[in-house]
C-alpha cells in the first residue's frame, strides 16, 4: 500500500507537469452543461417543472457533465506511455506488489477526479446551482464522481495492459459515449421513450448519474445514493480485480 | 569499418584474464547466476518463435559476464527471464541464490535491471526518478535522497539532476539508468546492451562505470553485441547464436582453443572466435556485430 502511494504520488506530479492536459478535463463537461442548459433549459422552467426540485435545469444536468470529467482515463494513457516507453518494465523489476503497479495510477486519478469536480461544481455555481444536500451531500458528491473515475480507468488500464498501444488505449476511452448518454442525462429516467429506459437501466451509469443527481437536488436521499455507491464499488472491486490479474501474468 | 577493433584491445586484456582464470580454479565458488535448459517460445498470432533455446549459465560471483551475440540472438529475451521480467517457457533459473520463478520478489530485491531500452520518466527529473526508484526498494524517503545524490555523483548527472529527464542526452539517460539499477546495491547487475546507440566518449564512460561497479564487488552480467566491449570488460563470455550457447570461456580461452584448432601463427582475435562460432563471414558479420572503431 505505502508503494502504491509512492506511485500515486509520482501519477499526481506528473499530472501537475502536464497542466494541458486538464484543459479539456475542465472544458468540454463546462461546455456540454453550457450547450444542455441553452437547449432545454427553456422548455422545462423550474418554477413549473417537478423533477428539478426548484432548481434550474443546469443542477439537474450537471451530473452528466461531473461524470463526463471523471471518463477521460487519463491514468490508463499515462500507463501506456510508461508501457510503449520501457519505464514500466523499471517499475515491473522493483520488489514492489504486482497490484500497487496498478492501483497507484488507479489513487491518483481518484485524487484528480476529487479537485477536478469540485472545480467544476465552483464553476457551474453561476448555473444556479446548489447541492441541496449540504457539506455531507457534497462529500458524497466528490467521493462518489472519484469511484466512478476509478472504474473507468481501470477499465482503460485493463485495454492498456492488454494492448499495450496507445492507440487501442485512446479507441476504448469511447466507450463512454454509450455508457453516458444510454442515461437519464436529459430528463429522468420515466420520460423517455420504452428502448431508450430499457438501455438506461441495464446501464450501471445511469444508478451512478441518479445518485449524484439526488445529492445535488435533494435532501439526502439515500435510496438512491447507495445504489450509486453498490454500483461503482462493485465495478471498482472488479476493475481492480481484473488489473491485478492481467499484471500478475504480464509478460 | 574496419573490424580489427579486437587486436587493438589484446594487451589490455591480460590482467582480468589472469583474474578469472584465478576464480574460475576455485571449486564450488557461489555463482551468481546459473541456468538450466533455459527455453523461451514467444507464441503469437503468426506462429511461434523460439527466441532461446536451451541455454545453460554458470556465472560465478564477483566477475563480468559477458553474453555475446548478434541482433535477435536471444539475448534480451534471456535477460528478461534471468529478471523476472518473463515468464520461462522451460529450464530453471537461480540468480543471486534465488529461484527466479519460486521467489521472484526475493530475486527483484537483489538484482539490478538496465534494459536495452532505457526506460525512463521523461517527465521527472533524474534526482526524482532516483528517489521512487530508492523508496520502491524501501528506503525512507530520507534516505532515498542521499542515496540519489550519492548516485548521481558517481555517474556524474549532479549539473542536471533538477532537469526533466526529457532533455537528456543519450549518453545522459543510460548513465541515469545504470544509477537507477543501483539504488539498493544489487548482488547482480543486469546491462541489456548498456552502450549500443552511444557515442565513442560516452561508451568509454560507461565502460569506466561498470568497472567501478564491479570493484565494489557487484557482479555484471552484460549484453553486447561488440566484440571489443567483451574483451575489455568481461572476464568470461557466452556467444549466443540462434537461441544457443556456441562457446563459453574467457577470452584467452577462446582465442587459445581456435588458434590450436587451427594452428595458425598469429593469435586470432576475439572477432575470429565469433565468426568461427557464428558460422559468419565477414561481409555478413558487418551487418550483425560490429567493432566499436567504426
Ligand atoms: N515479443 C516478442 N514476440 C515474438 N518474437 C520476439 C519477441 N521479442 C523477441 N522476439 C524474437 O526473439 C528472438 C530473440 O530476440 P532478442 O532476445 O530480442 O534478441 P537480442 O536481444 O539478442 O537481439 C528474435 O528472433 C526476435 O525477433
Ligand atoms: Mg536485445
């Protein structure tokens, strides 16, 4: 675990050495809640709209933006850079435990993901928007957005370890189309058409885009919010799993 | 060029032949390193390969080993295994007194690894790759940074430890590598061809190091497909061909036994030894292995 960290560490210095790369981080979720709330933000007021609580459409999209942010797997296209560059192999000869070669990459993007969407919640307060679930409900908030980008990571580390091309890597981070937008990410989930709800509950996103949308909507609610939280500790614990495993026997 | 880099080397040999003439006499000396029927099939989509073929090492503890042989010989492949870095299709392997495949962990913690292709951070410094590398072996991060500086003194990078490692030259980034395989002062160092790509000046730097380090006491087992890098540095060899070990001695040995073979007047030179094991001309040996006089 101490390696882990020590590998974290290095993850996170590398990060702040390539501020750039959290350009788009920042910018495209901020562009996708700008672009949401100027198309549909007239056809459901809040004042005569239910599911938005009172607030404005803004909060309720905001979530899709949050997860967007934590879905670029950056961690995974660092890792294959280390792969395609030899210092993976440097790491791999250290007497260190196979999994903490995986799980400190896997830290840091947690630790990124917590700044990154606060930043993003500062940013989109202008929107309107408060977390009506208070300090605790916020907590949660960050805490729940940094596990799914773990997840997603982990499952871009797992093609990075497989493939070991950065190629590959970049292909599979397009997943995420289907994973956030098969969801509720427009209107909730009993508003959409038959097809479009069926898809939205086999995808685990759209229990994770729930739960953050409750944290900002309501009062702690927490139905919803431990659903968020089963989904992605069960795909995190699988992710990890699996990393483990493909580092385990890498040749 | 011209490939008569090994005569030019003949005198300087003599001392570190006499050396591990003296070793190799004693009997049930500790090996460093020992191999049996050491095989490796890469199997892919295109079939197999068999990149080595049942190599067998004894390399006893405290000399430079040095495993020679032209491109695709096997001998990345070979160090790859020796560092737990691949999986062993068959044979059995100790480095260090350590199974390598039992215990890999305990064999991680006693070598040192400088691959073919120096793989470093480019976006840390060399005074931080050093520290992780030092805290990955255990040290306290205290002491992980005096033993930085004190490497970084001895493979002369003081000047540009604070710089990204993406600016370093060549010659800068296998010095940082050799000092990143030293952090924990491994038994047995592993060099993966430590100066193929490197100018004249930074090679004869590298070959002073590895004597350095070998007079601390720290066996070297080295790759190389330089005829001259072997006599000079190493006090036995391996020619590797094919996957397969063709001869095994120390470079006195090798030249003594073809010139006896062949009964010819002047003493051949290591270059000689290679191509009469090899089966190579030498056109075709241009190619393959090279002098370093070029
Ligand atoms: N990952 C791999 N997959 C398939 N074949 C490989 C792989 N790595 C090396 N080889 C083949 O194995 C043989 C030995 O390679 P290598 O050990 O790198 O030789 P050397 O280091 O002596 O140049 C070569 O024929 C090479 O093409
Ligand atoms: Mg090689």
């Amino acid at each position: 675990m101490q390696q882990a960290g020590v590998l974290g560490g290095r993850a996170l210095r590398e990060g702040l050495r390539t501020p750039e790369s959290a350009v788009p981080t920042l910018f495209i979720p901020l562009f996708f809640l700008v672009v949401n709330v100027g198309q549909a933000g007239k056809i459901f007021p809040s004042s005569s709209t239910s599911f938005l609580e009172g607030q404005s459409y803004a909060a309720f999209t905001l979530p899709s933006s949050l997860l967007l942010a934590a879905s670029f797997g950056t961690a995974a296209l660092y890792l294959v850079e280390d792969i395609e560059g030899g210092y993976f192999d440097k790491l791999r000869a250290a007497p260190i435990s196979r999994s903490a070669l995986v799980i400190g990459r896997l830290l840091a993007e947690a630790a990124k993901s917590v700044v990154i969407t606060a930043i993003l919640v500062v940013l989109s307060l202008p929107f309107g928007i408060s977390i009506a679930s208070g300090p605790v409900g916020f907590l949660l908030l960050l805490v729940l957005t940094a596990l799914w980008a773990v997840v997603f990571a982990g499952f871009m580390q797992l093609i990075a370890l497989k493939t070991r091309s950065a190629a590959a890597t970049n292909s599979g981070g397009l997943v995420f189309f289907p994973l956030l937008f098969l969801t509720p990410n427009f209107v909730p989930r009993e508003l959409l058409t038959r097809p479009m709800e069926i898809a939205a509950t086999f995808n685990p996103v759209t229990y994770v885009m729930e739960g953050l949308r409750s944290l900002i909507l309501q009062d702690l609610a927490w139905a919803p919010i431990a659903r968020g939280f089963a989904v992605v500790a069960v795909l995190g614990v699988v992710m990890v799993a699996l990393n483990v495993r493909l580092i385990r026997h890498y040749d | 060029m011209e490939l008569d880099a090994g005569v030019a080397t003949e005198r300087a040999v003599v001392p570190q032949q006499e050396m591990s003439q003296d070793r190799s006499s004693v009997p049930g000396m500790k090996l460093a390193v020992e191999a049996q029927g050491l095989v490796k099939q890469y199997r892919g989509r295109s079939g197999t390969v068999d990149a080595v073929r049942g190599v067998g090492l004894a390399v006893a503890a405290g000399e430079v080993f040095g495993f020679l042989g032209p491109n695709g010989a096997g001998k990345s492949t070979t160090v790859r295994m020796l560092t737990t870095l691949m999986s062993i299709t068959s044979g059995t392997a100790r480095v260090a007194g350590v199974d390598v495949m039992a215990e890999p962990d305990a064999v991680r913690r006693r070598i040192g690894v400088a691959l073919q292709e120096a793989g470093l951070d480019p976006r840390q410094t060399g005074r931080e790759l050093l520290v992780l590398q030092a805290r990955l072996f255990g040290s306290s991060s205290g002491q992980a940074s005096a033993k930085a500086q004190e490497l970084l003194e001895l493979v002369d990078l003081v000047d540009a430890a604070d710089r990204r490692i993406k600016g370093y030259s060549g010659g800068m980034k296998r010095r940082l590598d050799l000092a990143s395989a030293l952090v924990h002062e491994p038994e047995v160092l592993f060099l993966d061809e430590p100066t193929t790509g490197l100018d004249p000046a930074s090679r004869l730097t590298v070959w002073d190091e590895v004597r350095r380090i070998n007079a601390r006491g720290t066996t070297v087992f080295l790759t190389t497909q330089y005829l001259e890098e072997a006599d000079q540095l190493c006090n036995r060899i391996a020619i590797i061909d094919g996957g397969r070990i063709v001869r095994e001695g120390t470079p006195g040995q090798l030249k003594g036994d073809l010139q006896r073979r062949r009964a010819t007047a002047p003493p051949p030179t290591l270059e000689e030894v290679f191509l009469d094991a090899t089966g190579r001309t030498r056109e075709r040996v241009a190619g393959d292995v090279k002098g370093v006089s070029e």
